[in-house]
C-alpha cells in the first residue's frame, strides 16, 4: 500500500469547503452553489451578498471556529492524559459539567441571565 501523507487533509479541506459553500447558500433565500461562491468572494449580486455576508457567514465563521476549539481541546486532552482513546465521559469531566449546570439552575436561576455573559465594549460597561 502506498501511503500518501498529505490526501487526507487535501480531502478534509475540500470537504470543508463544500460545506461553507453549502452553508452560504442554503436558507430562506435558497442560492446555488455558484451563486453562493460569487457571494462569497463580493462579486454576486447585491441582495446576495448582503444575505451572504451580513446573515450566514458570521454563522458559518462561528462554527468552523466551534469546530476547531473543540477539536484542539480534544487533542490536548489525549495528549496530557497520553492516550489516544481518552474522552470526556471516561474522565467524569463530563459528570462535572452536568452537575455544574444543576448548581448553577438550582441557585443562580432568578438572579442571573444570560445576557449579562455577552461581550459589551468597557466603556458601555461604565455607563
């Protein structure tokens, strides 16, 4: 068998690149996929780009970052602990997280919202 380092990534990228275009162009508004990529790079039609640029692809940034925290988070995980099958549940991190999310519904539920966990600007803070 030969081995060819470099086809897996190759096809991880393109695959990934098939779903933003996917992304971009599934909706309310449904594009094809050439629409989508001339909305993409700015060179579409203008309604199409608006809801391409200003409507989906914050979403799709947000979850291709998503992706990638929680795959590197995985990979440190494996990698501290040194074993390539290690996942959450196994450690109980996952038990940790549930409990923490009942104490924090049991005790904090009427006094804190989540909108107080949004990013403002420090001088709106001030105000």
């Amino acid at each position: 068998m030969i081995r060819k380092p470099f086809a897996a990534p190759v096809v991880m990228l393109l695959l990934c690149a098939a779903s933003v275009v996917a992304s971009a162009a599934l909706g309310k508004m449904a594009l094809s996929p050439l629409e989508a990529i001339r909305g993409l790079l700015g060179i579409g039609a203008e309604d199409h780009e608006m809801v391409i640029r200003n409507l989906r692809l914050p979403r799709i940034l947000v979850a291709l970052l998503a992706g990638a925290s929680l795959a590197a988070s995985g990979a440190v995980l494996q990698g501290m602990i040194r074993n390539p099958m290690a996942s959450p549940d196994v450690l109980g991190v996952t038990g940790g997280a549930s409990s923490a999310a009942v104490c924090f519904l049991s005790y904090f539920a009427g006094t804190v919202s989540i909108r107080f966990l949004r990013w403002r600007p420090c001088w709106e803070r001030l105000s």
